[in-house]
C-alpha cells in the first residue's frame, strides 16, 4: 500500500513534490503538513524505487515478526510517528536541512523496531548481525558522510542526518513502548 503511495504522489511531479517536501521556512509559516509528508515524496522515480526496494527487503527480512503481530497495517502508527519525529529532530538539531524528501529516515527508525520487536529470534547471530549492520552504517555515515554512489542512486543530496534521526526516533518509540507495557498492566508486553 505504501508503495502505491509513492507511486501516485511521484506522478504528481515537480509541483506535488515542492507542495508536501519538509520545507523548514514553510513549516515555521504553518505549512505543518510537511513534518509528514515529506517523507513520503522523493528526488524522482530513482529514489523512490530505492526507498520502496529497501522498505521491501526489511519486510521480508522481518517477515515474522509483521505476521507476529498481526498485520502490516499495524506498522502504519510506527511510521507516522517516526515521519514525525524525524522532521522534529531535523527543526530542533538540524538548523542547516532547509528541504528534505525521501522515506529513508522512516525506514531507518522501522527497521529499529524491527529489530526490538525480534525478540522470539534474539539473541541469534543473525539478529547481531543486523545490529551490527545498522549501527555500522550510521557510524560510517557520521564519519564519512554519505554511503558510495547513494546520492547518483537517489538522483540528489543524501540527508544522512535523515538515518541517524530515524534510528534515534526508531529507539526512542521502543522506549516508550517499553515504559507503557510496565506501567499499564493491560499494555502489550513488547
């Protein structure tokens, strides 16, 4: 379903793209719409199959743990609250990103919940390894900026700080979740 979202809205063009991208001068004029959408738009159509290829791979990846919780449609909440946060970081900490497009730092932040919510296979190898995967890049990234050949694949700008914003988000959700389910007896317990 995701998919077909940014098929419609990649169809909408240049103008569709500038009305829903983060804009942070536009945001501050009450356009708050953009703090959401502009995760959801992309540089073109390059981008946006990179975005919906990786966003297929960690649901396959994570295939058990989406049929364990019942439904992907219960990955809808996780993502608008990550969009979310993520344009939060990006207004409070991240003065320099004036524009943003792209899912990257959503996926970031659910491919974090992934991994928490993987506990019937942790403490596997194979669950070390995507830690170890995902923090490795975010290092990589703070150190040397963007990955090889990701800003030719994108067709524009790597916004690494996208990544790390959508980890950071990713575990604070997990956080919170955590708290909740030891609060509220009723609460799930993951």
């Amino acid at each position: 379903m995701l998919l077909v979202v940014f098929v419609l809205l990649e169809l909408g063009g240049n103008e569709l793209r500038a009305a829903l991208r983060y804009e942070r001068s536009l945001i501050a004029d009450g356009e708050v719409w953009r703090l959401i959408t502009g995760h959801f738009v992309h540089l073109g159509w390059s981008h946006m199959l990179m975005n919906a290829a990786s966003l297929a791979v960690m649901l396959w990846v994570f295939a058990d743990n989406t049929a364990r919780d019942g439904a992907l449609r219960l990955w809808w909440s996780p993502t608008v609250i990550i969009a979310l946060a993520v344009s939060l970081l990006f207004l409070l900490l991240v003065p320099k990103l004036h524009w943003y497009v792209g899912f990257s730092g959503v996926l970031h932040g659910l491919i974090v919940i992934a991994l928490w919510r993987g506990k019937p296979f942790w403490p596997s190898i194979n669950w070390w390894l995507l830690v170890v995967a995902v923090s490795a890049k975010l290092l990589y990234e703070a150190v040397f900026g963007a990955m090889p050949g990701s800003a030719d694949l994108a067709g524009g700008p790597v916004a690494t700080a996208a990544h790390l914003a959508g980890a950071v988000a990713g575990v604070a959700y997990c956080a919170s979740w955590w708290l909740v389910s030891r609060v509220s007896p009723d609460s799930p317990t993951n």
